[in-house]
C-alpha cells in the first residue's frame, strides 16, 4: 500500500484490488509481461546463435557465410543476468518519445546490456513478444485454475456423498416436485464441473506457441538472415518453441496468432462461469428455504440494519461475477470478427482488457466457489419438515394403489383423495394451516384396510428411486 495514499486518488480494478489470488494476479503483471519479453530475446538469441553460427572459440560464435551479427556467449549472458532488472522508468518515457512499447523495451533492455545491444530483437516483430507472451499467459493461468477447479470438485464430491442418502423435496419451475436427496443435487453440479474442467484442460492444451514468424507469418526476415537456407528457419521456430516450454507452434500465422485462440480460451472461461452461476443461485435460494446455508463466520454481519440477516453474500459475488465473465467473452468473438487480413491494431487494447479480466474473474470465482463448498451447512431438520408439507399430496398415487392391492375401486380411491386433498389444500393456502391430508386420510373410515400400511408409504426414502445410487456414478 501506497504510504502517501497517492493509490487511492485513481482507479484501481477490484479484480486484483479486492479479489484475485496474488498468483494470477502476478500472471498479467508488467513484471511478467516484460521479464518474458526479455526471456523470449534471449531464446532467439540463442537460437540464432546456434541456428546460424559455428563455434570458433568459448566466447564467439561467428556468422556462417556472414549470415549477420555474431552472438556471442557474452552477449547472451549479459541479457540473462539483466532479465529481472527492468527500470519501468526508463521504459515509460521511451514509450512516451516512441510511442511503441516494444521499441521502448528493446531500447530499455540494451541500456543495461550495452554489447547486446545489436543482437536483441534480431530479425523479429513485435508480436514475436507480444503475442508469445499472450500465449504463455493464458497456458500459465490454465495452469492456475486447472487445480482450484479440481479442487472444487473435490470438496463437492465428500459433499455428495455425506449427504447421498439425505431426502429433499426436488423443485421443478421452482415448485415442489419428487424427492431426490441433497447428494444427488449436488451431482448435478459436479456434472458440470468436471465437463468445465475437461474444456479447460482440452483449451490449455491446445494452446500453441505463435514461435518466429515474422511481420507477416511469412519468416521473410529469418529466411534472409539464414540466407534463404529453410531447414535453418524451421529450426529456429522449433528451438525457440521448445525453449518457451511449447511442444507445437502453429504452422501458419498473420501478423498475430489466430485470434480464434482467445475465442477459445475466453469461451471455456465463460462455460464455467454459467456452471457456477447455477450452483450458486440454487445455493441462496436453498438458503432462502434455510435448507443450505454457505458458511458464516462467527462474527460475520449480514446486514448493517438488521442483525438478524444471514445473506449469501459469497454465491451472491460469485453470480455477480459469473456475470462479468460470461460477457467478457463477445469480446474476442468480436475482435477476431474484424481482424484485417494479416492483422489490425484494433485488437490490442480490447485484448489488453479481456484477457487478463477473464482469468481473473475465474480465479476469483473458483476460490470463493472452494470456500463455499468447504462449508456448506444442510440442516436436516428444515428439509424434514418441508418434506412433511408436501409429502401427503406426493403420495397420493401411492395411498389409490395400496387401496387397489387391499381390494378397492381405483376411481372411488382416486375421487376420495381427490376431495381430501382439495380440502387440505384449502386449509394450507386460505388459511395458512398445516398439510393435513393425513389426518383427513386417517379420519376416513374408507382407508380402514390401509391405515397400517401409512408409516412405509410416506417414508421419504421411498420416493428418491435411485438418487443414492447415482452419487458414487457422478464422481466422473
């Protein structure tokens, strides 16, 4: 924090003010956006180098053919003891005078390593960093969410099944429906969870270095530095590709990479934001039925005028952002949309925004997600007593066929319910009383042969079918 205060006279994103893990936080940092870009000249450095040169002594490596440049050891040792020692100072005003923030960096980095100076960036464009950097980020924030995700999962799992056996009413259009269990519920969102979580790991791994293509995709720039020697360009591409951790490169670029590949990645992001919208919207409305409670802490305050409120404030965040992540994505539909034959501009500051917004917005989410399902409270007792509202009226089709195996009528069965239940349901909407079927059932001596019978026909467990059964099967 900013002693002088100076920080809090000028916006700062609650993203990563309030929310994100210091981790990806750290991922779209200027630290490591630019100690990459210093990263990825040393890799081209080198892989010129070796590319390109033969050896002639321990220090010097010179130009086969007087393809360029000699690199020397030197020189590469120089940039990679000056990776981390960025003078961002510097770096603004030369971004000022150029108005190009890689030529400021390029101009940065050889102040400090002065005999490199005419090697770094040889042969490159500006995407060369730019969008590598992109592409490593977005596969490093993979790697972040890819565990919390599993995570999540994991604790939703000993969630469903604890409670795999635990009777509750279903709701279909929000109104009471046939029993399930609190287990079988949560598998529902564990469905959809791991279907995030295989989009996700399917995404990272598709993700590909953009590698040394030059101003166009064509590698013009390298063919004429290896004079014209393509066995030697291809092996600069797969060098600098394996150096930055990549397996593949993709064979064919623009200026950029496709702009599809944040189509893709920001796609996933929002998938998984709509899972966690639902799994925190069933959450407070189970909440509201004091059925489900996240947890609370003990000297937690719901409500600045009343202190008796126990909000869902952490599912409320997690919709509230789920929200943000979701629309993030028509951002790179967009963009790529209106990409211009090789490339436009018009991408980068939109691209600047939505990318690191969006795994942001998803860490976020995933962690207060684990929080929430490491805490979940069910109170049974609640549930009980719902299910005793309702119970009478779902068994009736039960009660007409116990009547018809004791010997009765199945339609004189069925209008005897049918009035006992209008008139029970009478008394719990005009009046505000209890569910009473059962006593009116009981009262009526034409249920005399099954009055015995009444306990095992209204056991809850008796209406969830195979909903226990179903949990261990949702652990996918």
């Amino acid at each position: 924090m900013d002693a002088t205060g100076d920080e809090f006279t000028k916006y700062r994103s609650p993203l990563v003010s309030r929310y994100a893990s210091k981790e990806m936080a750290y991922n779209f940092s200027d630290r490591k956006k630019f100690t990459t870009w210093r990263k990825l000249w040393i890799y081209l450095a080198k892989a010129e180098q070796r590319c390109g040169r033969v050896p002639i002594n321990e220090t010097v490596c010179l130009a086969v053919q007087d393809l360029g440049l000699p690199i020397t050891n030197a020189q590469v040792a120089e940039m990679e003891s000056h990776v981390d020692s960025i003078d961002f100072a510097m770096a603004a005003e030369e971004e000022k005078k150029l108005r190009h923030d890689v030529m400021a960096h390029v101009h940065t980095f050889a102040h400090c390593c002065p005999s490199a100076a005419p090697i770094i960036h040889l042969g490159a464009t500006s995407c060369y960093v730019g969008d590598n950097t992109d592409l490593i980020m977005l596969r490093d924030g993979f790697d972040i969410l890819l565990p919390k995700l599993a995570r999540v999962i994991d604790r939703l799992a000993n969630f469903a099944e604890k409670y795999a056996d635990l009777p509750t009413l279903g709701f279909t259009h929000y109104q009471p429906a046939q029993l399930t269990t609190v287990g079988k519920r949560a598998c529902l969102w564990l469905q959809d969870l791991t279907m995030d979580m295989r989009n996700l790991q399917r995404a990272h791994d598709d993700i590909r270095f953009r590698g040394v293509k030059g101003t166009t995709g064509t590698q013009a720039s390298f063919l004429q530095l290896f004079q014209g020697d393509h066995d030697k360009v291809e092996e600069l591409d797969k060098k600098v590709t394996e150096m930055a951790g990549f397996k593949k490169a993709y064979l064919v670029t623009g200026q950029t990479y496709s702009r599809k590949v944040d189509i893709d990645s920001l796609n996933v992001l929002a998938s998984m934001g709509a899972t966690v919208h639902k799994i925190c919207t069933d959450i407070r409305l189970l909440a509201n039925l004091k059925e489900i409670e996240e947890p609370f802490e003990k000297e937690q305050i719901g409500s600045s005028a009343m202190p008796y409120k126990r909000n869902p404030m952490r599912a409320e965040r997690c919709c509230s952002l789920a929200r943000h992540l979701m629309a993030l994505v028509f951002d790179p539909l967009q963009t790529s949309a209106v990409q211009w034959l090789e490339r436009t501009l018009d991408d980068s500051a939109n691209r600047r925004i939505s990318l690191p917004e969006s795994f942001l917005t998803a860490d976020i989410i995933l962690s207060t997600l684990q929080n929430i399902t490491e805490g979940l409270v069910v109170y049974p007792k609640v549930i009980e007593r719902h299910i005793r509202h309702e119970l009478p009226f779902m068994a009736t089709e039960n009660l007409i066929m116990a009547m018809v195996k004791a010997g009765g009528n199945r339609q004189d069965c069925h209008e005897k319910i049918r009035v006992l239940s209008q008139q029970a349901a009478a008394v719990v909407k005009q009046e505000g009383g209890d569910n009473d079927l059962l006593a009116r059932v009981q009262a009526d001596p034409y249920f005399t042969p099954i009055l015995g019978q009444l306990d095992s026909l209204l056991d809850p467990k008796t209406f969830v079918g195979r909903a226990p059964q179903q949990v261990p099967s949702c652990n996918l």
